[in-house]
C-alpha cells in the first residue's frame, strides 16, 4: 500500500459524506495503491451509519475501512490512524475539507520526488458560509487556512518554528513511529473543548528535532469549509485561549532538558513585551475589533500557559521517551 487518507471525525455525520465523495472522484491515481481509513472519534451520531453506508456502494479498487478511536482528541484519533494505515504515506484530511480531484495524485507525487521529507502541507483554501470580519486574513492560519504562495519549499528551522496546518498534512509513516511518541502532551481537539489546541505543531516539531524535512506543497489543493459559527465571536476568544493555553508545551520540546525551566522567563518577557505593544498601538480596537481581540487573547493566554501546563515543568515524568507506537488492526470496522 503507498499512501492511506485518513479522516478523523467527531460526530461528522453532517460533513462526512462531501469528504468521500471528493475522495471518491480522484483522478491520476492508476500509477499506485491506496486506502481511506476514517476513524470515529467516539462520535454519538451517526458517524459509524454514513461510513457503513459508503462502505456498502465504494468503489472495489480503493479500500474504504472504518474504525473507532475512544478516547476523545484529535491527537488520539491520528495515533489510532498510524497504527492502522498500510500505507507508507498517510495524509490526513479533517472531516470539513474539500480536497481537489488531483489532490491525492499530488501527494503521491511529492513524496515519491522527496524522500527526504518527513511531511508536507497542503494549500489551504477557506470556503466561508459567512464573510468573515475586516482583517482576517492576519488570524486565517490558526483557522487551517494556509495558502503561502505558489512554489513549494522546506520551512526554514530558524524562522520561529512556523509549521504547515494539521489539515492536509502528509507525513511519513515510518518517520512518525520513529519519532513521535505514543502519548501526546496535547490531546488536541475533544468535541467542542479547544484547550489541548497544538498537537499537530507537537508532531511536526518531533518530527523536526529527528532531522526531517518538512515541506509546503501548493500542488495539494483543499477548500476548507468554514461555518458562520466558527466566525462568531465566542467560538474564535475559545480557539485563540486554547492556543494560547498550548503554547508552552511545545516551545519546550525545542530545548535540553536542562534548559526548559530558564526558558520561561524569556518567552514570559517576549510575550508580555508584545501584549503591552500590541495594546499601546492599538487598544482603541479592544472593544470592536474581533480580530485585535483574537490577538490579544493568544498572548494573553500564552502568558499564562507555562502556569497552566506547570506539570510539564518535571521533564523526566513529561519528555522522557515514550513507548512507539504498535501497529495493531483491532477495532476495524
């Protein structure tokens, strides 16, 4: 098997089915083999009746498999998504994206072209239900809307660790079980909490501190679909605290060991430097500026995150080196 698309859903009964049928309409695909393997992320609707369903009319030369993940995070979900996949390439897809017909021959192609690449991203596009507020694009990346122009590079490792969105992301299977562990700091995602925000920029920056590559790919086209809801302001304050929250994590998985606890003054200094300037210059803005509030609110939390996450201080209960991860082909559905 050469590449496994993997979705990994919580209750997307409603979104599911526009994922498969794009997946379904893929061209340039003759040349290899693939699968689709969705992972229900201990979903209560009817998740597990819409992948029986296509199951029963998919097409016989792509294996459409399903399984079930229990323990709720998007970071568990992909865990359970690398222990099943036969593929050497696994590219995940969230259960709102709309990859283009060519997407899946694209990512064949690039990593077949680029063995030393350990993962590639996707150019993100939104497809918004609403128009979103002035300004957004400034804030459009912490949405998994990525679009960083049309040639394809490796992100530089001494530009502030900016990584390619968890949505569309490829990575190579090997490479995952050789370098990130089994048991995430951040959970990721669970239902409509977003305080474990940052999993996939702890997988990517495993992955680079192994020595691997990591890409962006134009090539590889996804719409992603952005309800009015994830627009509104309460839902954005929420996704910018867990981010926030997050942010202490996996600024530490940088450095030593000896190193992480004196870090935390600094990156404190950093952010409060910016918080400060960032209210002097534009504190008119607090009270009818959706997206200055989303700003503030990311360096206010991520002040707060060493405190939050003050656990991971003890680095030989958190960062020693975990157990891989054991394939296994139970709860396949």
């Amino acid at each position: 098997m050469d590449l496994t698309v993997a979705i990994c859903t919580h209750n997307g009964a409603d979104r599911l089915p526009d994922v498969l049928e794009c997946l379904r309409g893929q061209i340039l695909t003759e040349s290899f083999v693939w699968e689709v393997l969705v992972v229900d992320n201990n979903s209560t609707d009817e998740t597990s009746r819409i992948i029986r369903q296509f199951q029963e009319n998919w097409s016989v030369d792509v294996p459409l498999i399903g399984s079930f993940e229990a323990q709720q995070g998007l970071a568990y979900a992909r865990r359970k998504a690398i222990a099943q996949a036969r593929g050497k390439l696994i590219a995940f897809l969230d259960d709102d994206n709309l990859p283009t017909e060519t997407w899946i021959a694209a990512v064949e192609r690039f990593g077949r072209c680029h063995p030393r690449v350990g993962a590639y991203g996707s150019c993100i596009q939104g497809q918004y239900e609403l128009e979103p507020p002035p300004n957004f694009k400034r804030i459009a990346s912490f949405l998994a809307i990525v679009d960083r122009g049309k040639t394809a590079f490796c992100y530089n490792r001494r530009k502030d660790w900016v990584f390619p969105a968890g949505a569309g992301l490829v990575v190579r299977k090997q490479v995952w079980l050789d370098a990130v562990p089994t048991t995430p700091v951040l959970a990721g995602v669970k239902g409509k909490s977003l305080r474990g925000k940052g999993e996939d920029i702890e997988t990517l920056t495993y992955i680079r501190k192994a020595g691997w590559e990591i890409w962006h790919n134009p090539e590889m086209q996804i719409y992603h679909k952005i309800p009015a809801r994830r627009l509104e302001r309460q839902y954005l304050i929420r996704l910018f605290k867990g981010v926030g929250l997050g942010r202490y994590p996996f600024r530490a998985l940088r450095f030593a060991t000896w190193q992480r606890i004196p870090i935390i003054p600094l990156y404190f200094l950093k952010d409060l430097y910016e918080l400060l300037l960032h209210l002097f210059q534009n504190g008119h803005l607090l009270r009818k500026d959706i997206v200055f509030n989303c700003e503030v609110t990311l360096l206010w939390w991520s002040l707060i995150s060493p405190a939050y996450h003050w656990r991971l201080w003890l680095p030989d209960v958190v960062f020693k080196r975990y157990p891989k991860v054991e394939k296994t082909t139970d709860s396949l559905i």
